[in-house]
C-alpha cells in the first residue's frame, strides 16, 4: 500500500509545485491540473509491470497451472504481436473513445473542447476536455473507460482461463496508468469541483 501511494500521489518535481492545485474560482471551487509536469509516468510504468504481471501470472498458474501462462493458438490472441497491438488500440484509443462519448453525452458541445496533448519531457500522450468540467464527470468518463477497456477484459481472461485476455488487459491497463494515477490523487477533492487543464 505504501508503494502505490508512492507512485501514484508522488508531487510534481516542476518549479511551479503540484501537478494539481485547489483553489476557489467564479464558479466556485476548482482543481486545475497542469498537463505539462515533469511526472516521471514512464518509471511509474515500469514499476508497476514489474510487480504486478509476476502477482498476476502467480494467480493465473496457481488455478489453472504453469501451462496455461504460454499463449498458444489455442488462445484468443495466438501471436505476441497481435496481442500488444490490440492492447495498445484498446488501452489508448479505445480508452480515449469512450471517454469522449462520456463527455459528449454530458454535454453535447463537448467535441469542439476535446483535445489530444502530447508531453515532451516524459512522452506520453493525453487526452484532455479544453473547457471547465466537474471532477464527478472526469471520474465516470475514466472509471467507466478503465473498466472496459482494462479491468473486466482482465477478470473475463480469469473467469475463462485464457491467459493471452489477460496479457491484452494488463498492457491496455499501463497505457492508461497515467489517467489512473490522476484519479487517484483527486480522490480526496469533492465531485462538485470544477476540473480544468492548463498547457503551455
């Protein structure tokens, strides 16, 4: 537990503090997010697949045997490639999609705020609403997209013994721990706040 608040509620190394600041606004309180910090999400990635695929593949082999952990043309991804490039589609741009329909559907002249940033000092890429937005709306739009896109797909490769649906959701999983690691720091902030970026 110590180690995930560490990684994932670490501050921002950035001269200008926090990724997130808390302040009152016009419309009343706001967290605004700066989209441009030195985070280093990159070794938060690799930590985390470095400890969590051992734990999952330990589950795995322990219900359904050592075998199982090798994906074959019995599985539904039976090729290594096929299988990251899926989760790479699912974990970004489907993960993205989804959010995007949440927003829409919130407020339907969301498609003209909505845009993709891309961060040079730790490359990575993020999408993010231009305009003001409630944090309780942020954390559908996420929650709702990390759920289909990583964390039922992963359950579903349990349930059904397939262990390559479990590689696809673990990878699709990491190419949005950025997003998780966002929510997990507002987790203390009220739903009613407004929630904006700032870019440079």
């Amino acid at each position: 537990m110590k180690l995930f608040k560490y990684l994932f509620s670490r501050k921002s190394a950035s001269p200008k503090g926090t990724v997130i600041s808390y302040g009152r606004g016009p419309e009343g309180e706001e967290v605004i997010i700066d989209i441009t910090e030195t985070k280093h999400i990159n070794l938060k990635v690799i930590i985390t697949f470095f400890v969590c695929l051992p734990v999952m593949m330990a589950l795995f082999s322990a219900v359904y045997g050592v075998d199982s952990l090798n994906v074959t043309s019995e599985n539904c991804f039976s090729r290594g490639k096929y299988l990251v490039l899926s989760s790479f589609v699912c974990g970004v741009l489907v993960n993205w999609l989804l959010q995007s329909v949440v927003y829409i559907l919130i407020h339907p002249a969301a498609y003209r705020m909505l845009k993709i940033r891309y961060n040079k000092r730790n490359y990575t890429f993020r999408l993010f609403h231009k305009g003001n937005l409630k944090i309780r709306h942020f954390r559908i739009a996420n929650m709702l997209a990390h759920s289909l896109c990583g964390y039922i797909p992963l359950i579903a490769g349990f349930v059904v013994g397939d262990v390559s649906i479990c590689y696809f959701a673990f990878l699709s999983v990491l190419f949005f721990s950025d997003e998780i690691s966002l929510l997990w720091r507002l987790r203390h902030y009220s739903g009613q706040s407004i929630c904006r970026y700032i870019s440079l």
